[in-house]
C-alpha cells in the first residue's frame, strides 16, 4: 500500500486532504460553537486562502518527506477557483496534499500534531487582528 500512496498524483492526495481536514477542523469547532455559527467558523480554516496561510508555517515544521509533499502539492496544476489567487490555491493544495498523505500512510498522531501547530496558529493570528 505504501507504494500506492507514493504513486498517487497531488491532485488525488489533495482530495482526501482536503475532506481530512475539513473533519479536524469540524471536530473542533463542533465542541465549541453553536450550529448556527459553524460554518462561518470553519471558513478561515477551510477555504484556500485560509489553508494558503498555513503553508509557509507547515514548511518550518515540516520534514524532508512532509516538505516534499507538500512542493508536490503546490506545484499540481489545477484552475483556482475565483475566491483566490492562483499562488493561495497552490499552497493550499500542497497542504491538503500533506494531509492526504499522512492520513493514507496512518501517520495519525504526526497528522494531529500538526493540526494542532496549525490550527493554534491560526487561532493566535485571529486573536492579533481583533485587538
């Protein structure tokens, strides 16, 4: 199976990624805020450009294998949708793509560790614009 998550294209690993995520970050806000408020909640970390933010933050973090997916991600060529730019959808999908792949090879407690780094992150960067 290894084999088979290496040969997957980015585009594929980005597409298990991106519904991983979306589940972590609904996970957390579901314990948190009323059902009223949970998509605007989840939007900051769901959208593309949300997601683009964490890319140079999970570069830092990240391991050769982890950077190298997550190049692979950024480098797949697919049309930006109009809620970003072409440069925050690439970044997105290579984060999505890390996710993809750390879900497929069961790395689940490196997947959480570094939702937790990203999401905290975001958390703080929210915080700063509202003082």
């Amino acid at each position: 199976m290894n084999k088979e998550i290496e040969a997957l294209s980015p585009g594929a690993l980005a597409y298990i990624g991106d519904a991983v995520f979306e589940v972590m970050v609904r996970e957390r806000i579901v314990k948190t805020y009323s059902i009223h408020q949970l998509h605007k909640k989840a939007m900051p970390y769901v959208s593309a450009k949300g997601q683009s933010q964490m890319y140079n933050k999970l570069l830092e973090i990240a391991t050769e294998e982890e950077a190298a997916i997550l190049k692979r991600g950024r480098n797949f060529n697919a049309k930006a949708p109009k809620s970003a730019t072409v440069l925050e959808y690439r970044h997105a999908t290579g984060v999505e793509a890390l996710f993809g792949y750390l879900y497929l090879k069961g790395k689940n407690d490196r997947l959480y560790h570094i939702f937790e780094i990203v999401y905290t992150d975001k958390e703080s960067d929210k915080e700063k614009e509202q003082i």
